[in-house]
C-alpha cells in the first residue's frame, strides 16, 4: 500500500491554520472542485463542483494535537482503502508546516495512480496556504 507525505509551510500561527483546517466544513473555501460540505455524525460529505460526492469518515479529531485522520467512504478516484491523516506542526520560525499523510490502495498500476493521487494533494496543500496567507479561495 502506498504511503505518501506531503508538507507545507504556512506562514500563519498553528492557531491560525487549524481555525480553518479543523474547521471540518470550511472545505469549500480552501479545497479545490468543493462546492458544499456537511458533517454529520463524524462523516463529512463534500458535493464537488462535477456534482460527485465524497464521503470520508473522521475520526481521532483533536483541536489539542491540531490533528485527524480521515478515510474515504466514496471518492471518485482509482483507489480502495484510502485514509490519511492531518496535523498542524509549529516551527521555530513563526510559521506553520501542515502535514498530509495519506495511504491508499491503487486500483491500477501504482505507477500510474500514485502520481495523481500525490498532484492532487499537493495541490490542495497549496490551495490551503493562499487561503490562509492571502484570504483567495480555491475558485477565485
């Protein structure tokens, strides 16, 4: 199963940054193609701009660690078994790093998969920094 970790520096106190981040319904603001979001129960539902939903399961949300995992119920991806974990890191320097780990099982050749799964995280690492830094939405 592969295991991905990606970063990024926020400059933003950790308080700052798990205000949004832990904030479960805040998703359309900050993650790309999002255009609703609920949770209910410790499931969130996000209605993406294609009308697809995806669901993903909370758990071991902790506002002390500025930490929770997540697992996909329902995402339109090639994969099965796809969980991961967030957590809001404070460094010396006054800023913020937002680790994403994430797992996943590919339903095609890994090679393939792994790549995209990884690009679209990225890319929403990215998208939380300017919203955070810079108040820009995902769709502005």
């Amino acid at each position: 199963m592969p295991h991905l970790t990606d970063r990024i520096e926020i400059n933003a106190s950790p308080d700052a940054v798990w205000a949004i981040l832990g904030d479960l319904a805040a998703t359309p603001a900050w993650l790309p193609g999002t255009v609703s979001a609920q949770v209910d129960n410790g499931t969130r539902i996000c209605t993406m701009a294609d009308g697809s939903q995806v669901h993903e399961q909370i758990d071991n949300y902790s506002a002390e660690t500025r930490s929770y995992a997540w697992k996909h119920l329902q995402v339109r991806l090639p994969v099965r078994d796809s969980h991961g974990k967030f957590t809001v890191v404070p460094n010396p320097a006054g800023h913020t790093t937002v680790v994403l780990d994430t797992w996943f099982e590919p339903l095609q050749e890994p090679d393939e998969v792994t790549p995209m799964i990884q690009t679209a995280f990225r890319q929403s690492l990215e998208s939380l920094r300017r919203f955070i830094e810079q108040g820009t939405r995902w769709n502005d």
